[in-house]
C-alpha cells in the first residue's frame, strides 16, 4: 500500500498459512483379479475405486479361486471409502506368488508393491493371502517388504494370521507369530489380527467360508477415523465387523489375555454385540515400552508427520531466521490447536496437550549455517482403556453402629 494522501488506511494480512490434514484412511490392496488393469501398465496402476459396484465393473468381483475381491467387499461393507488396487500377476487368470508382490527386482520396475509409488495418498496396505487353501499364505518376504514399504509411506500395514493358525496354541506356538515362518520384526507401522472371518460365499450359494481379516480391519480403521477421528482406537464397541457370520475361531477371555501381550489383535465374537476388533496393538506392541505400542497412537503420529510436512514445504528457501521460525511455529501451532479442540490430545488445557518449537533451542548456528530448519512438536496422545479395572470395597460397620 502507497499512501497518497494524509488519513487512516487499513491494510489486511494475511494469517498463517493453514495446514490441511492429510486423507487418513485411504486403503491400498494388492492381489490377483480376473481383469482390469494390471501393474505392468505404468500408466492405469493403482486404480481408484470408492465403491464395491465400481470394483466389480473393473476387475469382475469376487472369484473363487482368488482372495483380493473378498477383502475389497469387507473394506467397504465395513465403512470403508476408497481404496486402491494393484493387479498382479502374468498373462491369463493363474496363481499368483510372492515373486508377483515383492521380489526386489519389482521396484525399479515400479510394480508389486512399488506400483503404489505413483499413488499420492497410501494409509493402509492390506496385502490378502495368495490363495484360499490352507498354507495359501503371503510369505515372511513379502510381510517384511509390506512393513518396509509403509515405514517409508508414512502408511500402516495390516497384516492377516497364518491361514494354519487354528488355535491360539498354534499363534504363540514355535511356529506362531514370533517365528520365523512368520517372518515380521516388530514394527510400529503394522499390526497383526486374528483368526480369519467365516461369511456367507455367493460364489457357492452362500455356504461359509473363511477370508483374512484385513479387508474388514481397514474398514473398520475408515469408518471409525471419519466418526471420530485417527486418535480413536480401531476396536471395541464400535469396531463391529459387519457382513460376516463371525469369527473363524472362538476365542476366551484366557485365550485373549494370552495372545494380547504379544501384540496380536483379537477378532471375537459377544452376545448380542456381533463380532468386534478386541485389540489395538501395534506389532511392536509385544515390548513394555509405551512408544507407538498402540495403533491409534501410530497412525495418529503418522498423520501429524505427513500434514506437517506437506503444510510447511513453502518453507523451503526462505531465509532461516526468527521470521521463519515465528511463522512456522504459528503455521503448526494452528494445525495442532484445531486437533487439541476436536479431542486429539489427552489435557485440558493447550500446554498440557502439545507444543511446538522452531527457535535456537531446537538449531545450533551450525544447523542454520548448512540450512536446516529443525521443528520439534510434542504431544500427548490418548491411550485406549485397555484394562478396565473396577474396585469394590466391602464396607464392614462396628458392632455398635446402627444399621
């Protein structure tokens, strides 16, 4: 504004720049289809589809002898929104292997898994087992390569039970979860359900069969994230799994109580409540320690950390000094104030629930002579009520006291 003549003027600035959220609940899924676009076409893979129709009309729907179209249906008869789907597999409708999902090769080739990297959005990766049969399993290769994936994807993998695992004697035995055929390290940004879902086949006139739980986890996660937030947990009461006649395995409360120190999420069935997630653990959630022990916390912590990053990326290049810092820190600030107010954080005050710092505290002069800008946030996440613990005391009156 250039003054012409004496007077008042008003001038209006602008804030700081917002930071959006970044989508939470976007499912990717990778498995064998009867047609539509595979991953070899690096133009039409992954494909977007919002709804179970479209899925059909694209890649034929449900087929016997593969598993991608059962967990897709659960997905989004459980609340899920949109998901992404990668094709593998050769020429014609055959068996598919690891090798089509995960083999090394696969990513400079930009397939398998590695199609996802032309997909902006990834949150969950549900990778369905190979085949129906029994030992039709993803191999330890491919579970690695999934949890990988996600940890550079700022995403979440979902990983299914052995399709052997008839018991939870059989989960927490040698050949159980924390074995090697098993084959996934613990990690923060994967988590593991069991057993399978028995539901209702069309393909064979409605007789039960038993599908991986992954579809219906991830949307149980999106219905759940868009009623009430990322930082609510994916299971109890609410986390109902629709569409299904119940569990494979009926579960108890010992048997549960053993696999849930272990980090294994418990899909079980309730009088009169249907059949609900009762678990959220992490696959790191096997170690004492609270960090990222829980799934709520991670994928909490996973959309902080891609919101901010994408929302501060105008800083790059500007001069690195006190302007930036204080605009940084109200360009986080704002973000974080409007999740504290929709009930993100634990506290009741904003300086019990987050702070964020971006000053000479967090920078030495060496950081800002080779151009760093280093934002340290904090925050306190909610914790789900794991144990409910309910204490009676028997109030015991003197003799002489009246009744």
């Amino acid at each position: 504004m250039t003054p012409s003549h004496p007077g008042l003027y008003v001038e209006e600035m602008g804030g700081p720049r917002a930071i959006e959220g970044v989508p939470i609940s976007v499912a990717a899924f990778i498995g064998r289809a009867t047609q539509g676009p595979r991953d070899t076409d690096a133009k039409a893979s992954p494909t977007e589809v919002t709804n179970w129709a479209e899925y059909e009309r694209i890649f034929g729907g449900l087929e016997g002898a593969g598993t991608l179209g059962y967990a897709v249906s659960q997905f989004f008869a459980n609340g899920g929104r949109k998901a992404l789907i990668v094709r593998v597999g050769g020429a014609g409708d055959g068996p598919i292997g690891d090798a089509d999902i995960s083999a090394p090769e696969l990513e400079s080739a930009g397939r398998g898994i590695w199609a996802l990297d032309r997909a902006r959005d990834v949150n969950l990766l549900c990778i369905p087992p190979l085949a129906h049969d029994v030992g039709g399993d993803i191999g330890a290769a491919t579970r690695q390569a999934a949890a990988t994936y996600c940890r550079k994807r700022r995403a979440f993998f979902i990983a299914d039970a052995l399709s052997r695992w008839q018991s939870h004697a059989d989960v927490l035995g040698p050949g159980g979860a924390g074995g090697g055929e098993f084959g996934l390290a613990p990690d923060a940004n994967a988590a593991l359900y069991f057993p399978f879902l028995r539901v209702a086949d069309p393909l064979q006139g409605g007789a039960a069969v038993d599908v991986a739980p992954c579809g219906a986890v991830a949307g149980i996660m999106a219905r759940i994230d868009a009623a009430r937030g990322v930082w609510k947990p994916p299971a109890g009461a609410e986390a109902d799994v629709r569409g299904v006649i119940g569990p494979s395995i009926a579960l108890n409360d010992l048997e549960a109580g053993e696999l849930n120190p272990q980090a294994v999420n418990c899909l079980r069935q309730f009088p009169g409540k249907g059949t609900l997630v009762w678990g959220a653990r992490t696959w790191r959630g096997q170690t004492t320690g609270p960090d990222w022990k829980y799934v709520n916390v991670r994928r909490l912590a996973l959309f902080l950390e891609e919101s901010i990053d994408r929302g501060t990326q105008w800083a790059a290049f500007e001069p690195n000094d006190e302007a930036l810092w204080t605009a940084i820190r109200q360009n986080v600030g704002a973000f974080l104030h409007q999740l504290f107010r929709a009930g993100a954080f634990q506290g009741a005050r904003e300086q019990d629930a987050f702070y964020v710092r971006c000053d000479r505290t967090t920078m030495s002069q060496g950081d800002i002579d080779c151009g760093r800008l280093i934002i340290e946030i904090g925050m306190a996440p909610l914790r789900p009520a794991e144990f409910v613990i309910i204490r009676i005391c028997h109030m015991v009156k003197s003799l002489g006291e009246k009744r």
